[in-house]
C-alpha cells in the first residue's frame, strides 16, 4: 500500500510529499488559516473577556488605593489630634502638679506655724504648771519649817497669848 500512495502522488493525486520543505510551509499556512477562520471569534472573545476583567481589576485597585489613602489620611488625622490631646493633658497635668505642690507648701508652713504656736502655748503652759508646783512645794517647805520651828519658840505663855488673841478677834470685830 505505501507503493500505491507513492504512485499516486506522481501521478497528481494525494500521496506523501518526500519534500520538507514545501511540505512545511503549506501545513502551517493551512493551520494557520483554520485557526484564524475557527479560533478568531473564541480567541477573541477570550481576549476581550479577560481585558474586560483586567480593566475591571485595575478600577477596583484604583479604588481600593484611594480608600487606603483616605483611611491613612483619616488615621493620621486621629493620630495629630491624639497627640495634640496627650500634649493638652501633660500639660494639665504640670499645671496641676505645680498648684499642689504650691497649696502643699502653703498648707506645711501654715502648719509649722500652728505647731510653733502650739509649742509656745505648752511651753508657757507648763511654765506656769512648774511655776504652780514651785510655788506649791515652796509654800510646803515654808510650812514644814515653820512647823518644825515653832515647837520651839512656842511656849505655854505664848501659846496663851495666842489663843486670847485669836478668842478676842472672834468675839470683836
């Protein structure tokens, strides 16, 4: 049967064409108009479908960056005015601990001052206490002294006249 090709194809009929070179060219004009003719509407459908995604994919990364941008732009935002609120509360916050230690320091010298007068007060009080004890214990001795001294100074005649004294002041004035 491989005779009968080859005869044929002398003979201008089909057969096998031995050159490579013709045989080549031919095939891929052929192909390549089949192709053009059968794949040109699909392959073009295809293309046109996937750039109509790629546009549609590129719009919506354009629109995602603008709302990342927004986003950012908004935080950023909230950040400066975070910054400006810590700024305004550290300052508070000084201000406040300067008028406490200011009343603090005014509130200990109006208590120094307190505890000073206080210490004058219990200073001149427990003068006037010792004083009190002095005057007491000095009043005591003299009593003891004199107790002690008048056995002896104090005889029977004076004792009379003593007596009579104090029985006439009863009765006279």
């Amino acid at each position: 049967m491989t005779i009968g090709w080859l005869l044929a194809a002398e003979e201008g009929g089909f057969g096998v064409d031995f050159n490579i070179l013709e045989t080549n060219l031919i095939n891929l004009v052929i192909i390549i108009g089949v192709l053009y003719y059968f794949g040109g509407k699909f392959l073009g459908k295809t293309l046109s479908t996937r750039q109509s995604e790629i546009k549609t994919a590129i719009v919506e990364a354009e629109q995602r960056k603008k709302d990342a941008a927004a986003a950012l732009a908004e935080q950023q935002q909230k950040l400066a005015q975070a910054q400006e609120e810590a700024k305004k509360i550290l300052a508070e916050a000084q201000t406040t601990a300067e008028r406490s230690r200011d009343e603090i320091l005014k509130q200990s010298q109006i208590d120094v001052e307190r505890m000073r007068a206080n210490a004058a007060q219990d200073l001149t009080a427990q003068e006037a206490r010792v004083m009190r004890e002095l005057q007491q214990r000095i009043a005591a001795l003299a009593m003891e002294r004199s107790e002690a001294a008048l056995p002896d100074r104090l005889n029977e005649d004076l004792q009379r006249r003593l007596v009579d004294s104090s029985i006439a002041r009863i009765k006279g004035e």
